[in-house]
C-alpha cells in the first residue's frame, strides 16, 4: 500500500471492542443495571460469561492504558477481594441458575498479582453459582514477570483452560525502556509446561513501542513462533499521554515512524503466516485447528472487551471489580474506577455501576454490522440482515450508509463492494477500523478521542 493512503487512514477511529464505544458511556444507575441482568436471563444468546478486573501490578509499564494500581498493602488486597466475592453474590441473586457458564476471565492490570489461593477461590466461588458448558473457556492474563515455576504450577491447578502470557518483547533493552520486568523463566520453558497441563496458551506482544524496528520485531515474532503457542497477539501500542499521562515518558524516549510501526505489522504477519498461523480479525494469529480458526469458518467469530472469542464460549458479560464493563443485549454498565469507594460501596450491600448505556433499536443493527466486518473483514447485509429479521436496506440506512465514502476506499485500494457485499482486501485490513467507521453514523461530529490504527 502507498504511503500517501497510510498516511490518509492513519487516524483516531474506535477499536470497536464494543458498539457503541465505551467513551459514548453516560451516566448510569445501579438499578437500570440490575433490571438489564434481569431482562438478559431470557436473551436470545444467554449463556453467561464472567469478567473479573483485577487493577494491581508489581509496578506499572509506561505504556499502559489499562486501568491499573501499583501493588497494594495485603490488607487491601485481602479487601478488594471480599468485595469481588459480594459484588458476584449480589449480581448472581438476579441471575437464573439453570443457565450456563460458558466463559470467565480475568483482566488488569495484572490478575497474577493476587496471591494464587485468592484467584483459585474465586474461581470456585463463580463455578459455584451455575453449571457449565461442554468446554468453557476459563482464561487469566499473566505477568511472567513474577511468576517462578512452584507458581505457574499452582497456577495450573486453578482450573483454567488458557493462559495470556504479557510477554510484549523478548528482547531485554525494550522492556527496560518501557518499565517491564522480563519473563522469570524463560518463555519456551512456560509454554511447554501450561500445554502438559492441556491448557491452550496465549503470547501477548505490543508493536510500536521506544527502540522497536521491523526487523527487530520479526526477529522476535520469529522466536515465538518456534515456541508453538496456540495463539500469538501483536497489538499495535495505543500513544494516548493526553489520556494516560504515564506514556508521557515515552514521549521523551522516542516512538518509532508510523510507517515503520506499519512494518512491524506486516513482517510480523508474514512471518506467522509462513509459520502455519491463521490471521484472526486485527491482532491474532492461531494454529488452524484453534476454536477462533474454526468459528471464523462458521461464521461465529465474536468480540468483546475481552478480546476476540466463540459465541460457543460468550454471551452475556457480568464484570465485577472496579472499572470491569458488564456487556449485556439492550446495555452496558461500568463500575467505577477508584478501589476504596468500590470496596466501601460493595460492604454496604450496593453495586458501585457508575456509568453505562442503553442500546437503541438502531444501534443493535449496527452493533451487528461493525462486528461482522471487524470479525470477518467482510460483511454481507443479506445475510445479517436475515439474522436480525429486517431487510438490508433498513440495516444499511441504519448505518449511514454511503456509497461515495465506499467508493474512495475501493479507489485507495482498502475493499471491494457491491449492493450486498464488502470485503476488505488484505492491504487494507490494518484499516479494517476505518471502514467500520464508515457505517457508524455516531462518527459524524464527533469529539471522542480514540487510537490510530498503525
């Protein structure tokens, strides 16, 4: 792809984890939110799936942008805790308990950061509360930082299917820079010991960040793909220091060109793909016979703020902790962020939803759109359209749609369409973002702040 188009549709659009992003949230009261919980017990799709937020890290990485706390005193730890255990009572009071768990996950921060006889507790404490399905999916984020072998095997006895391993780089002069403490152990050694335990491994990389190149970064990727992990993620770093004020420091380091970040994506990709990786939606690459690889086939590749998922394994997210976004059929609703205000909150036997929104009829069609094409890169509006029981052209006025727009991007070399179809070629899908952008009308006018593509 040409420079001068890289440099055309480089710019801000939403990641679409949700529809409509979670920046659009207004306020929101703990009762709307219970009567959503409610209402989903009788949804279309309502298997449950549980998010757990957990804020603490050992330290924090300068390019962070989650919602993250340097480590806290144990008794604090020990509170937040007790918390997350009442916040799912109270939560699973309006919940049916004849349906099923179909996925749980745990986010941060760093979830590793708990000691592992809380994390295995509140695993125990969820499986408590309904059956579950055929092979759920019980995945945790990790820090290997932290870890040494006695904990990664305690770690395996807690039930979980998938590991996230950050690793972000293999290389120690990156990690330095950034303020991330490298693997412990040495990351082939990890792998091999969660797939004797028959977990299904993840390992996490960030492209884009002080002293990467693309020939450094395929270098890397090429290690990892020799260590066999079932899914390999290369997330393109998200520079918002207006948002999150500790990138700053990266700043004064230096960030690499956009074009050489582009690089970093695309000799990645080829390396994977080489490697017999099958290329998932924006970021992940997957052994062929991985249950992402499979759904994408069958048309039941799904997203969430989670990352990319089955609708076999997803349906309805309840999040618990601070921030954690609960994402049901007609809603959304998010805890708030600050730990003693959750933690005082929850003791008095409350939920700490601060903000949230409601779905209109309009916005479920597009919802339906963006996640066809940012899962598939290709969408067929006959065939969503007969899901959702209207005709395409009511789901395409739903979307804005334009024909003008469409045609500039055919011209510039991003998709292919026509009356009832649009792919996005394979130069053009690190902008698959900008062509889900093209059909949500909310992108008009906007003020919103978001991340560029590359």
């Amino acid at each position: 792809m040409q420079q001068h188009v890289i440099n055309k549709y480089n710019r801000p659009v939403p990641r679409y984890t949700s529809y409509p992003p979670a920046n659009f949230f207004g306020e929101y009261a703990e009762a709307d939110y219970l009567a959503m919980v409610d209402q989903s017990n009788t949804a279309r799709h309502n298997q449950i799936s549980f998010y757990l937020h957990i804020p603490f890290c050992r330290h924090l990485c300068h390019y962070c942008g989650c919602n993250s706390y340097p480590q806290a005193k144990p008794e604090v730890i020990s509170a937040y805790v007790d918390a997350l255990h009442r916040e799912i009572d109270l939560v699973a009071s309006h919940i049916d308990r004849s349906r099923q768990i179909a996925q749980i996950h745990y986010g941060g921060g760093s979830p590793t950061a708990l000691p592992i006889p809380m994390i295995r507790e509140l695993n125990q404490h969820l499986l408590s509360l309904a059956s579950v399905i055929d092979r759920p999916e019980i995945a945790i984020e990790c820090h290997p930082g932290y870890l040494d072998e006695t904990d990664w095997l305690q770690l395996a006895d807690c039930g979980f299917t998938r590991y996230s391993l950050g690793v972000q780089d293999l290389r120690p002069e990156v990690l330095k820079v950034v303020n991330r403490r490298p693997s412990q152990l040495p990351v082939s050694q990890i792998v091999s010991l969660l797939h004797s335990k028959g977990a299904t491994v993840n390992l996490d990389f960030i492209y884009g960040l002080p002293l990467q190149s693309a020939s450094s970064f395929r270098s890397t990727i090429e290690q990892a793909a020799l260590m066999r992990p079932d899914r390999l993620v290369t997330f393109s770093y998200a520079h918002l220091p207006q948002i999150f004020p500790r990138q700053q420091v990266l700043d004064k380091v230096g960030l690499p060109a956009d074009d050489e970040k582009g690089r970093m994506y695309q000799e990645a990709s080829q390396v994977l793909i080489a490697s017999g990786y099958q290329p998932i939606g924006l970021d992940h690459f997957v052994l062929p016979g991985d249950e992402l690889a499979v759904a994408l086939g069958q048309g039941q590749l799904h997203r969430n703020f989670q990352g990319y998922c089955t609708r076999r394994t997803t349906a309805q997210v309840y999040a618990f902790g601070v921030t954690g976004i609960s994402q049901l059929d007609d809603a959304y609703a998010q805890n708030g962020r600050d730990i003693s205000t959750y933690i005082d909150t929850i003791s008095q036997g409350r939920l700490y939803v601060q903000r949230g929104y409601q779905l209109s009829a309009q916005q479920k069609l597009v919802r339906e759109v963006i996640e066809a094409l940012m899962c598939n890169y290709a969408l067929r509006w006959s065939d969503v359209a007969a899901r959702l029981g209207v005709c395409a052209d009511v789901l395409r006025e739903a979307c804005g749609y334009d024909e003008a727009v469409l045609s500039e991007m055919q011209a510039d070399g991003l998709l292919s369409f026509d009356d009832d179809h649009i792919s996005v070629d394979t130069g053009g899908r690190p902008f698959v973002r900008c062509v889900a952008a093209a059909l949500d009308p909310m992108m008009l006018n906007t003020d919103k702040k978001f991340s560029k593509p590359i």
